[in-house]
C-alpha cells in the first residue's frame, strides 16, 4: 500500500472526495443503462457482475479515507458532520442492496453521493483553513 504524505492529503483530500463521489455517482447513474443495454437471457443478468459491484467498495474505501482527512482539516464543525453523515447514508444504502433489509428505491444512492460531491467542493473551496491552528484535530 502506498503511504500518502500527510501535505498531499491535507491539500486534496476534497479534491479526492468529490472526484471519488462523482465517480460513484456515474457508476450508479450507469448500471441501468449497462443492464438494459445488454441483450442475454434473463439467467445471466439477475445480478450484477462482482466486478462491477466491486466497484462500490472501493468508492467507499476511497470516501472514508477522503473524509476522514477532509474532516480533520476542515474549518467548519457543520462541516464535518455533514460529511460523516453523507457518508455513512451512502454506506448504508450500499449495505443495504446486498443484504436487501429494507425496500429502498434505486434513486436513493443517488443523494448521499451527490451530497458528497457538492459538501467536498464546498469544502475546498469555503472550509480551508487560514493558518495551522484551525486544521489541528483534537479528537
């Protein structure tokens, strides 16, 4: 595993979050299409290839660890909250299409990923600090 610099993830940290978000967003936006696109039995197109729903996983993994820097480096306790809140609906949601506990529509993964996007650009560009003393986490 590469070891990020902690200035490199201080620095782009929303930058991460929001392209990690977008990238998500377009991946759940996309699999209706890829699904209705293709033309196979109904066999083989019940579920979605693993790779392909691999893929939430590592737009999760990525979105913590975006996150989790953002937060700490942010000026803005609503801020902060408002990621962690994001994110973790946005687990949630995910969880929930595999284990299928609770009968969500589609569209609803839609809005803790564009939240995401939308609270990690308003970060970078509101919530940086002016000095090191605001960005100092004492948690």
């Amino acid at each position: 595993m590469i070891l990020l610099n902690t200035s490199f993830k201080k620095n782009n940290s929303d930058f991460i979050g929001a392209f990690a978000s977008g990238l998500c967003l377009i991946h759940c936006i996309a699999t209706p299409f890829i699904f209705i696109a293709q033309t196979c039995s109904a066999t083989c197109c019940e579920t979605a290839p693993f790779w392909w729903t691999a893929f939430d996983f590592l737009f999760i993994g990525i979105s913590f660890f975006a996150v989790y820097w953002s937060v700490k480096n942010s000026s803005k306790s609503w801020m902060k909250y408002s990621l962690w809140i994001s994110w973790f609906l946005l687990c949630l949601v995910i969880l929930n299409e595999r284990i299928e506990f609770l009968p969500l529509p589609e569209m609803s993964i839609y809005f803790p990923a564009l939240a995401l996007v939308i609270l990690h650009i308003y970060n970078r560009k509101y919530c940086e600090c002016k000095d090191t003393t605001c960005c100092t986490s004492t948690n």
